[in-house]
C-alpha cells in the first residue's frame, strides 16, 4: 500500500483486480474522451494564492444538505466494491465513518443498504429507477429504514453507454456475487408511510422517466432528493424548478456520453443557473487537493471521489480506501495553507482564474471586468 498520491493508484491497484473487472472500473465510454477531459478541465485553472495570512489554524469542516462532514470530500456511489475486496460496501462504509465522511451507497452494491449502515458513516442512497416500480418502491424503504439521509437520482444512464472494453471482455459479474439490495427474499422491509405521495407516476418509470418524477420521490420517500447527473444550465433550472435539494455535476465519471462536457467546465454554468437555490456537488477525475480547491472555488460545495476508493480497497480494503481519503484531506489542508485560506468559506471565486478564458468565467472575474470598464 505504497502510495503517495492518488494518480498512481490505477496502476498501483491493477494487479489486484481481475483484468475485466480493472476494465470495467476504470474504462469509459466510446474513445474515453470524457474521461480524459475530466482530468484535463482540472488542469486548465489555476490558483491565485495570498500570502500573509494567518494559516497555523485550518478548518476544513463543512456541510451538506445539513449534514456535517470533516471535510469537503465524500464518496461517490459505484457498484461492486466485491470487485476490489471481500469487504466491498462495508469497508469502504468504515474508511468513510473514520474521515468523518459521507457515502453514497449505489443501488448496485454488494452489500444491503442496512448493513452498510452499521458502519457509522452517514449514508445517502443512489437511486437507479427500476422497470418494476415495485422493486424501486422497495429500494426507497429500504433506504429510508436503514436511515439514508438523501436519495441520490441518477439521471445519466437512460441507456448504458458504450463501453468498448467491457463488450471485447465479454464483462460479466462473478458468478454468485450478490447485489444487496435487490434481493427479494428480504422484502420484510415494512413500507414506509406513503405520505400522500399517491400512486407512482407508472409512465415515469425505467427509461421514459422525466423530471416529474422527482417530487414524487420526495413525498414517496420523505428524503431530500439529489439529482446526480446535471451538467447544463437547463437541466439545473429545471431541477430548481422541480424541488431537487441538490445537484451534482457529474459525467458518470465519463462512462455514459462520451464527448460529454468535462465536469469542472459544466460547473459555472450549473452554479449560475441555479444562483444559490440548492446546493452544486461535483464528481468526476478529482485527485488532487487543488482539484478540490477549484471545484469549491467554482461554487461547488463539496465533491465526490469515485475510482480511487476502489483502488484503494483493491490495494488494502478498509485501510486503503482510508489512505486515500487521508491522502486527499492532508493535500487540501496543505493547499488550503498554501493558498491563505484558513476556511472552506474562504475559498471562492477569487482563488482561480483560466488563463485561456481571462475575465469570461467567473463571477469574480466578471465583476472585476466590469470595474475595469467602469473606470475606463
Ligand atoms: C466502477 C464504477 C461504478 C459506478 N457505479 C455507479 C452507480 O452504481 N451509480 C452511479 O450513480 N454512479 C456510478 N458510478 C459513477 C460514480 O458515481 C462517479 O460519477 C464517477 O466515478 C466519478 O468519477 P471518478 O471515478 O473520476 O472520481 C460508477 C463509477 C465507477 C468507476
């Protein structure tokens, strides 16, 4: 477990992870050209530090949807963490608890919602709508049972994506791996009271879903609902307009559309669309401290790691996935020094700018082109 940083852990965790199940993870969609801008986004910002600041005192604590977390990184939710190691869900769960995190437990994971739970990390449950909407009935009790505090709707998987190296490998699940929370022997679960959501929107189910059915989740479900998936202004409007809690700006991790917009350039106009309505999370090839920085400097108030967590649990389980959290707090803590910052409030638009875009971007920068103009 000889890590450093977090961009060496693909090569690192390859060999612990059988070849198809390694392609699966770390494969997107098409060419993979999403996935490469992911990164490359990151890289066209940079950091505008002040110096003279008191930094020996830094709070990296924030919150979300309420929620108190030690610091602004949480887990993203993905499938299969039985891929990485036996513990799947529930060590990622206990590395999650032990940062003082937050996880999303994916629809597809191993282990059931419930036993996740009794990890001590506080919890929100991905929701992939299902063609039986007896079955994401079931989900949603589930999650609300075992006292997920949000449901996560994915919205970019109306169809799977193209993923060329899971098709070549004929990629399939283990045989006998389970997925805890479907299956149905365990439907004990009492409902929920239905809280006068009335009957489902039938129609909206599987792939004819529309926006509509996000305040039926949140009447079903009485959770605040997060609608993970948005990379456009339009679809930011419209989960205003239809009572969403938060967004995250998310490709899926470049697995879904390929040549979709790079996540971190989809971020100001999320921001400005939704001009503080909700709360803008954001996932896709965060690996460095100053990732994080200019994530929360482009109005996101947290962000999510996906592939890393798993590499870290392919590489030593629970005290993997916690090394790389630990790696990824100690780099924003340092760079949050480096930058005079001694507060996640502290981070705003005045910390990055593009050189490739000058003024045009930020609110900062377009305010601080209108004084040049003004004066001139
Ligand atoms: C192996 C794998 C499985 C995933 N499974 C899910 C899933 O079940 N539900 C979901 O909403 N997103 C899923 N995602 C997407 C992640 O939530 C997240 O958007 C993405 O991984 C973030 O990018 P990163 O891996 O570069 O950090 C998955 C991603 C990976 C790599």
């Amino acid at each position: 477990m000889n890590f450093t940083n977090l961009l060496e852990l693909d090569e690192l965790a390859r060999p612990y992870i059988e070849t198809a199940a390694y392609d699966f993870i770390a494969g997107g969609a098409d060419d993979e050209l999403t996935l490469g801008e992911n990164r490359a986004a990151f890289s066209r910002w940079r950091l505008r530090p002040r110096y003279l600041v008191n930094v020996s005192k830094v709070d990296l604590a924030t919150t979300v949807l309420g929620q108190q977390i030690s610091f602004p990184v949480m887990v993203a939710p993905s499938a299969y963490h039985q891929l990485a190691h036996p513990d799947g869900e529930l060590a990622t769960a206990r590395s999650a608890a032990a940062l003082g995190t937050l996880m999303v437990v994916s629809t597809e994971s191993n282990y059931a919602i419930s036993e996740i739970a009794k990890q001590g990390a506080p919890l929100w449950f991905q929701l992939y709508l299902q063609e039986d909407p007896a079955i994401s009935e079931m989900l949603i009790d589930r999650a609300v049972h075992a006292g997920a505090k949000a449901l996560v709707l994915t919205i970019d998987l109306p169809e799977m994506g193209k993923r060329e190296r899971d098709i070549r490998n004929s990629f399939d699940l283990p045989a006998g791996m389970i997925l805890g929370n479907q299956t149905l022997s365990d439907r004990a679960v009492i409902p929920i009271a239905k809280q006068d959501a009335g009957d489902p929107p039938t129609k909206l189910w599987g792939n004819t879903v529309t926006w509509e059915i996000i305040p039926w989740l949140h009447a079903r479900s009485g959770l605040p609902i997060v609608v993970k998936g948005v990379i456009t202004g339009e679809d930011a409007v419209l989960a205003v307009q239809y009572g969403a809690a938060a967004i995250i700006v998310s490709n899926h991790g470049g697995r879904q559309l390929d040549s979709a917009l790079a996540t971190l350039d989809a971020l100001p106009e999320v921001v400005d669309a939704v001009g503080g309505r909700l709360e803008v999370l954001l996932d896709g090839g965060v690996r460095r401290g100053t990732d994080v920085l200019k994530a929360l400097a482009l109005g996101a108030r947290a962000v999510l790691l996906g592939r890393p967590i798993i590499y870290g649990l392919a590489l030593g389980g629970e005290a993997g996935a916690t090394r790389v959290l630990t790696i990824l707090r100690d780099e924003l803590e340092r760079d949050m020094m480096l930058c005079g910052r001694t507060k996640v409030a502290d981070v705003d638009a005045s910390l990055v700018m593009n050189p490739g875009l000058r003024f045009a971007l930020t609110p900062y920068h377009h305010r601080r082109a209108c004084r040049c103009r003004a004066r001139n």
